[in-house]
C-alpha cells in the first residue's frame, strides 16, 4: 500500500510579518509521508495545521527550511512552478467547497484538464468520469447553487481527482457539513486512500482524523506527537 | 485553450450584459466619433475640391488686396483686364468682374439676388455654360444695353416654369432689363446655390447703373495650360505692380488665387482640421479605455476567489492574465464593432444633413477597430496582471 517517501520536511519554519510584529506558525517541522499514505494534521486553531497545509499544497513557501516534493526541493521554484507542480500532481479540497458558481458541476470538474490542454472530448469524458465515481453523474448539468452542501463538496473532489493526482490534500473537508454528510464524504475519500492516492487531511475533528492511518498532532508550531491509526495501517516516519 | 478563455471571456461579459454595455458606451462613443469625424472630413474635403475645381481648371484670380490699414488698396479698372489680355503671354481669356446684391422683381415676385457686371470673355475665363438663349455681343457690352442672362436659380424663383424666360423683362432693384439667356448651373459642389443666384448683365451697366464707379472686383484669368502656373503668376505680378506704379520693397497691393494652389491649401487645412478633431474625439476614447480599466478592476476584485481557485488548481500567473486581457479586449471589439456602426449612421446622416457627400472609408473603420482592441490590451492590462499576481491563499481566503 505504501511505497517511498513521498513528502519529506526537514526543519520547516514559517515566520508572518517581520521585526517585532513577526509571527512564527511554524518553528521547525520535520516530516515524512510516504506514497499512498492517508495522514490526518490535527491540531487547534492557531497551532499551525492550516500554514502547514497551505506549505504541502505548494501554495506557500516556507521561510526556511527544506521540503522536497518526489525528491525535488519545492522551496527554490517560483511561483509558476509551483503552479504546474499542482496542476499535475495535487489534487485540493477545501472547506467552503470553492466551486465556480453559476457554473455547472460539469464544468467545475472539466477546470483543471482545461489548464491541462485537454482536448474538450477528453475533458468531458474524464470529468463524467469522475462525478461517476463521486456518485454524481446525474447532477452533472446543476449549477453550485442548484446542490446541497455535501454534493457540493462531492462535485469538489471530483474535480480533484479528474487529472488523477498523486496526493489529494482536504483542508476541513467536513467543516460546513452535518455529521451524515460528513461521514459519506470521509468514508469516499477512505474509498479513493485505498484506491492509490495519497491523502492529506487537516481537521480539528478527532471522529474524521480517525479514518486517516496516520495522525499528526500540531501545537504552536510544532509536532507534538505521531499517532499510528489502524484503518488502512499507513506507516509514517519522522 | 484560447477557445475556451474567449467563450470565457464571452459569458463573463454576459453575464453582467448591463455593466458590460454601461462599460462599453464609452468604447462606443469614442470609436463612432472618430470615424464620424474622418467621415464627414473627407466628405468634406471632396466637396471644397469638387467647388475649387468649379472655379476652372488653370484660373488665376487676381483681386486687391489691403496692404496696410491706412491705405486703402487701389481698385483694378477695365485698363487693367485690358492690359492683362495684350501684354501676357499664355492668357486664354480675361475678364473682370463686379457684383452687387440686388432685389429683382418679376410678375408680381420679389427676389434676393445679386447682379453680376460681367463680359462674353467671363464666360469663357470662368467656363460658364448657356441653358437657353445666347451670350452678350460686343455691341451690348460696348453700349452698356439693358440686356441680362439669369441664373438658374432666378429662373426657378420668379420665373414661370416651364415657359421660357426669353424676352421677358426682369427689374433689379431700379434697372428693368430684357432677359437674353440662362446660364447653366455652376453649382458643382453641392450646396454653392448662390452662384446659380445671380443675374448677368454687361459690365459697363452694372458699373454705371448700380456701382456708380469705373472700378471691378476682381480679373479672372483663364491660361493655357502649356504654361506653369508660377510663371504666369510671375509675369501677371510684375505687370500689376508696374500699373500700380510700386516701388521695389512696397508689399503687393493686390492678391492673386490659383485654383490648384487653392485646392491643395484648403484640401491640407480640412485634412488637418479633421485630424485636429479626430485627435479630439480620440480623447473620448481614452475616456472609454479608462471606465473598462475601472470595471475589469471590479471584475477581478470580484472575483478574487474564483481567481484563488483557479491558482490553486494550477493555472499559470500568464493564464490568468490571459483571461482578463482577453475579456477586456472582447469588451472593447464589442464596443469598437458597435462604434463602426453607430458611426455609419451617424455620419450618413451627418452628411446629408450639412449637405456633403458621405464618403465610407473602410481603412479608417478598421483602423478604428484596431484601436479599440488596442484599448483593451492597454487598458486591460494593469486589471489583468492584478489578478495574475494575486496570492492564492489570499485569494481563497477573500469573501
């Protein structure tokens, strides 16, 4: 299930702001995820779970530190290749869903191959594809506005899992859900973990971090403590 | 890719159809009155030619000129038409000319006129054509005799229609004359009705009957074109400074108009008042390119998150770009193609107003397209990279 070393940190830091009003999120994370791991980052408000995300998600960069993404040291590119990095390796779902509204599900999920340059056949095809596999095929003409929150969510990660990525990173997936939704939504994405893909949750919520093999405790800044979860048997090295 | 950014950038603009065509306005405006005014300039231009080429090709026109304010400039007299004619070389024909604004009354009618003091020479100098009756003879222009040749325009105001004018009897203001002919329309320019508004009579009547002097307004002269025109000017000056009795250093006293000279001087003055008012026009399209400025910068302030998502799903800082650049160019066409319409409108009917010939100029339309596109990309732009270089947590993170 697993395989090598997928993510590595050493010594990350993430310093806000500068002089005085300077805030240190993050002060010195070391951290290895191996491929086809499922880890949950857990942690209160504040403890740096959400700049730790935005650092794997290659949507940040640390302000010291070395995080190599398949070997490849992340925190030397630039801003644009960091962007293909993404488009063709990581897969994101977010908390508010970040859907394009007034835009139907079909179209939502066909985004990332349209930056791709795939051809509109292609596009439509893999996109059906994968609101098939999220169970919403019949939705696929719906706008946004026109589903509920989970299906909205649903939509979301099938438009992370249309250019079939590596890593799959949910930023509270479950946070705007009720428990029922929240549970089809975490027992889909244990789905997706068993299928191959790499999964990185970040949750406050103990009940969700539970289906994530691997538990990583974040306070101020900090790892606090690993814990090894049972469901997929994931392994995780510091 | 680019397909799909313009359909894009197409149901963007569709989506906000009021903003967009409230945004649009300004393109269109300044796009319609930049090419309104090119329009009717070069309609313009092509009439002034059309009424300088009515003057008759190869016409010098030699008339006095003030030199100074305390002197009055000495009038030209029949001596000097007649020197002209024996002492030139290259002249065809010559005349002169002396007019005065009459009243003429016919059966009951009153009608504002000019009587013109003229000769058979004018005529040809000024390439006059007859529509009914016959010229002056020499015995007539050497009597003074009552006789006259009406304008076409006299003829359609207080003449019966239809029956012929000749041998009736016209009275401008005092004078009674008998009518001999009609002289064609002269009116080739469009609107210069007032030169069909005229009546002829023998030169020496209208000097001593209306002007009460021995002076005319002006010597037209008719050359043959095998000479250049500079050297007849050249000889024509020196004779009348020598009959003016002026010493060398004194100013001419006089003035003289050479029909192509003429045409190239007016036809370079409207050429450049045109531009001077397209230049003008041109600012509303600034204007324009500064409102699309202003709502694509909404636009992408709007949009922050959509613009946050698309980062994050991996689109390029150039491809974001891309697709605000292309939906303010798309903006601008719109308003550019709707402007060249307008402008068609506009200026046909313009044209017909002021009574100048409308004149379609398809360089200036496309370029006025181009511009408008050009518009879009410079205007454009600033939005764009703004939303290029949005941080995409930021971005995210933006309600």
């Amino acid at each position: 299930m697993t395989g090598e070393s997928l993510i590595e940190l050493e010594g990350i830091t993430k310093t806000y702001g500068q002089g005085t009003a300077a805030f240190q999120a993050l002060k010195g994370v070391d951290l290895s995820i191996a491929q086809g791991e499922f880890a949950a980052i857990m942690g209160a408000s504040g403890s740096g779970k959400s700049t730790m995300m935005n650092i794997l998600g290659c949507l940040d960069t640390p302000t010291s530190g070395t995080y190599r993404f398949k070997g490849v040291e992340v925190q030397a590119m630039s801003k644009d290749q960091r962007s293909l990095l993404r488009r063709r390796y990581l897969g994101f779902v977010f908390q508010g869903f970040n859907l394009l509204a007034r835009t139907s599900a079909l179209e939502n999920v066909e985004l990332p191959l349209l930056y791709r340059g795939e051809q509109k056949a292609l596009r439509r095809e893999a996109a059906m594809k994968a609101l098939d596999l999220v169970g919403l095929g019949p939705w696929a003409d719906h706008t946004p506005a026109e589903l509920s929150g989970g299906q909205q969510q649903r939509v979301a990660i099938a438009r992370a899992l249309v250019t079939e990525p590596e890593v799959l990173l949910a930023d509270e997936p479950t946070g705007n859900l009720d428990s029922e939704r929240s549970i089809e939504i975490m027992e889909l994405l244990s789905q997706l973990n068993r299928d191959g893909i790499s999964i990185l949750l970040v949750t406050h919520e103990a009940e969700m971090a539970a289906y994530a093999g691997t538990i990583v405790y974040f306070r101020d800044g900090l790892i606090e403590r690993f814990e090894r979860g049972h469901r997929n048997g994931a392994r995780v090295t510091a | 890719m680019f397909g799909a950014t313009l359909l894009l950038a197409m149901r963007q603009i569709r989506r906000h159809l009021l903003r967009s065509s409230l945004t649009t306005i300004g393109i269109i405006i300044g796009v319609a009155a930049v090419i309104t005014m090119v329009t009717l300039g070069k309609g313009l231009t092509a009439q002034i030619q059309k009424q300088i080429a009515s003057l008759g090709s190869d016409v010098l026109i030699a008339f006095p000129q003030e030199t100074d304010q305390n002197r009055q400039p000495r009038p030209f007299k029949q001596d000097d038409v007649i020197a002209v004619r024996q002492q030139l070389a290259g002249v065809r024909s010559v005349a002169g000319e002396v007019n005065q604004n009459v009243q003429a009354f016919h059966n009951g009618q009153n009608w504002s006129s000019k009587v013109e003091g003229v000769s058979d020479a004018f005529m040809d100098a000024r390439g006059i054509g007859m529509d009914q009756g016959r010229r002056f003879t020499p015995a007539e222009e050497e009597a003074g005799a009552n006789v006259c040749i009406i304008g076409p325009k006299v003829l359609q105001e207080i003449f019966v229609a239809g029956i012929s004018p000749l041998g009736e009897q016209v009275r401008l203001n005092d004078v009674s004359c008998t009518v001999i002919g009609v002289f064609a329309s002269r009116a080739q320019g469009g609107n210069n009705q007032d030169d069909d508004n005229s009546v002829f009579m023998p030169l020496k009547n209208v000097q001593r009957r209306f002007t009460g002097a021995d002076t005319i307004g002006y010597i037209v002269i008719s050359y043959d074109p095998a000479y250049s025109s500079a050297t007849i000017q050249q000889s024509l000056i020196d004779l009348l400074r020598e009959r003016h009795h002026l010493q060398s250093g004194q100013p001419n006293d006089f003035n003289i108009i050479d029909s192509a000279a003429l045409n190239d001087t007016v036809s370079s003055v409207v050429a450049r008042l045109t531009m001077a008012v397209a230049a003008i026009a041109g600012i509303s399209l600034l204007v324009g390119g500064v409102g699309i400025m202003n709502i694509m910068l909404v636009s992408v302030t709007e949009r922050t998150r959509e613009i946050g998502i698309r980062l994050a799903i991996g689109a390029l800082a150039r491809e974001v770009r891309l697709q605000f650049l292309t939906e303010a160019v798309v903006l601008c066409c719109f308003g550019g193609l709707i402007g060249i319409f307008l402008a068609l409108g506009i200026s046909f009917g313009l044209a017909k107003a002021i009574d100048v010939p409308f004149i379609f100029d398809p360089f200036v339309n496309a370029l006025s397209f181009v511009f408008s596109a050009m518009m879009g990309i410079i205007f454009g732009y600033y939005p764009a990279r703004r939303a290029s270089r949005l941080d995409p947590i930021e971005a995210l993170r933006h309600e």
